[in-house]
C-alpha cells in the first residue's frame, strides 16, 4: 500500500513528526564531526549530516548549519578562526558523537563531556577526533546566507587529510566500510554499510561492469 | 600506518586518482534519480549524490549541478519549468541508475535507455521513477552559483510524497532500511545498510538510550 502526502499534508504534521518525517526523506547521510576552536581555546565538537561534496580541484566540500541550535558554537569558532576539522564515525563511538548534539554551555568542550580525544596537528588550528579513523582538516571559503529559512551554508576548502592506509586503494579510491565509516538517516538513526559492488565509467552504449 | 596528505600533495595528484579520492572522502551520500522533463516534452534522468536536507518547515532540500557534465539537461529543464522529482534508489536497478550517467544525446531519454518507467501524476509536471520506493515531487526555489568551481547549488521545495506505508514509522521516521533504499560513495561504489539503532533525543546530563 502507497502512502501519498501533499505538501498541504505535510505543512499539517504536528511539528516534532513533520521534522522527524522530512529529515528522514532525503536518503542515507554523510555522518561527521565537525571539530573547532575559540581564539581564547574552547574547543567544541558537533555532529552533522549535511556534508557534501562541492568538487576536486580545487577540493571542496559544503554543509549546512542551523545557527538556533547547538551548532551555532561550530558557527562562531569558524567565523572566528577560519578551521575546522570533519572527522568520520565509527560504530564504535557513535553515541558518543550523538551526544555532541546536547545542548551544552558555551565553556563545555563536547569533548570532554562525550569523552572523545583532541589531537593536534601543527599544520592546522583546529582540534580532529583522536577516534575517527578518516580525518580532514579544512578552512573557511564562505558562508552562503538560505533567506527561506535561516540556515547557512558553509563551503570549506579541504588541506589536509589522514587515513589508514588499508583503506586506500590503488585508484584514489576511500574504502570506507574497510575504515570503519558509519552512516546516518534522519537526526537519530545510524547504520553500518556492505557494498555491494563499484561499477565502471558509464558509457552510452554499454552497461557498466562491477570492478 | 596512517597515511597523511596535504593540500599540496593533493593538488599534485594525477587528475583522475584526485577527482576518485575526493570524491569517497566525504561519506556515504544520498543516493537518487532526478527526473525532468522540458516544454517541449523531452523526459530526463539522472543520478545525483549529493541531495541534502535544509529544513523541515518549509520542507526543503539542496543538491549540487557540475553544468558541464551530463547533468546539464536536468538544469536546464528544471531552469525552464521549475519541476523535478527525487526518487530513490535500490539493489534492484541501482546498475541502471549508475548507467544515466553516461552522456547521452539531448533527444534521447534516459528513462527509455537505461530501462527504467516513467509515472506522472496529476499534481505534478516532472516525471518520477516507477521502480522506485520512495519518491518526492519538487519544485525550484532558486540556484546559488559557486564562484569558486563554476558547480550550482539548486534549492528545492518538497510538494509531493509518495513512499509504502510500511516505511513509515509511528513518530514520522521512515524506515529507509525497511523501503531499500541504498546509498553510495564516490561516484562509482553501492551500498546497502544495515541498522545500528537509533538514539534519542540527545541532553546534556544523560547518555543516549536506543529507542
């Protein structure tokens, strides 16, 4: 049985079950912490879901923050400093990286309080994720103001990244399940993955093989 | 052994090698099929990894168009008529939804290429994709141009719905899981998921439970 909603329907849902239901739409989620630090030293860590991929020359990447919530800290530290770290989850401490999105005071480093380590690198200001198993360092670009509803879009230049090096393969290419790399749908659910193959370059008059 | 890169190392990677690691670098991705049609009556399809979620109320979403690409044609028609729809992707035809990837010419649908079937609705110009599960009916809100790679960010607004009813969940959640849906990374490696749990609602003084 097909459920079909209008957006009359959807503008309708009682507002904790229409978040719950939008958010959950948009498919399976790149699932980051994102690390920062204040001139004066608070270090803070919180978790996204929006991060996506803007190009590879130069490297890019972009995602979304909600400035009402507990994100708005990650805001001012990169406002601020211009660094930023995106550090991957493992199975391992995902509900410690759930836990970074609690409301805490402005002076709590989520670190501490989730228990998850800073570890510096002297080429970058920002504090990664001991833990996470693939970490990029990355900078400011700019910050893209969505007027419909308030949220911002920060796009981030990627320099510097750290991985094992079992999870990379001959081609560039990341083998994040091999890395331990979980993923997420809504703002709550996480989810381990299992490939199921890589195709090849898509060619007008042939089907891709598995690689 | 931790491999660790720099900017500079990977602006000194060969074209392709860079382009594959940059690409898997961010995470697992939203996976789905976006289908447009122009005035004239020209239906398109293409696959696209980077949707993501900018709120709930209005019910909006973002993804990104690299315009010299065989993503072209679905710019323009949502350029033209302001109608797209977003479907999701599963096992089932996930070879052909990485085939619309291939360049084909302007006249030629993808639907009718890589196999897939066109569903109208009265409520709705664009085409959607009848093998898929989970399907959205959208409509464009305006582009953002990113200077710095010549990429477009497109905003869309939720109009349409269409997903089985046993994907939903009490509380609003769909089960992604549950309705097949996979999810990707890079440009070329499928997955599917298996669930962790999920957590609620995280507070400062109290670790998450699994609900």
């Amino acid at each position: 049985m097909i459920k079909k909603f209008t957006l009359e329907n959807i503008l309708n849902f009682e507002q904790r079950y229409r978040a719950t239901f939008i958010n959950s739409l948009g498919g399976f989620k790149s699932l980051v912490l994102i690390g920062t630090k204040s001139k004066s030293g608070n270090s803070n860590l919180a978790v996204f879901n929006s991060l996506f991929h803007l190009g590879a020359h130069p490297p890019m990447v972009g995602f979304i923050i909600r400035p009402d919530s507990a994100e708005r800290h990650t805001l001012n530290n990169i406002l601020e400093t211009g660094s930023l770290t995106i550090n991957h989850v493992s199975e391992e401490f995902y509900k410690q990286a759930h836990q970074t999105s609690a409301r805490y005071p402005n002076d709590v480093s989520e670190f501490g309080a989730v228990n998850l380590s800073e570890e510096y690198d002297e080429e970058h200001f920002a504090p990664f994720v001991q833990e996470s198993e693939v970490k990029i360092g990355a900078e400011f670009v700019r910050k893209i103001n969505v007027e419909e509803n308030g949220t911002i879009i920060i796009i981030a230049k990627i320099k510097l990244v750290s991985l094992p090096e079992y999870g990379l393969m001959k081609d560039g290419f990341i083998d994040l399940e091999k890395a331990g790399t979980i993923t997420c749908t809504g703002v709550d659910a996480y989810y381990r993955v299992k490939k199921i193959a890589r195709l090849s370059y898509a060619k007008p008059n042939k089907l891709p093989d598995i690689l």
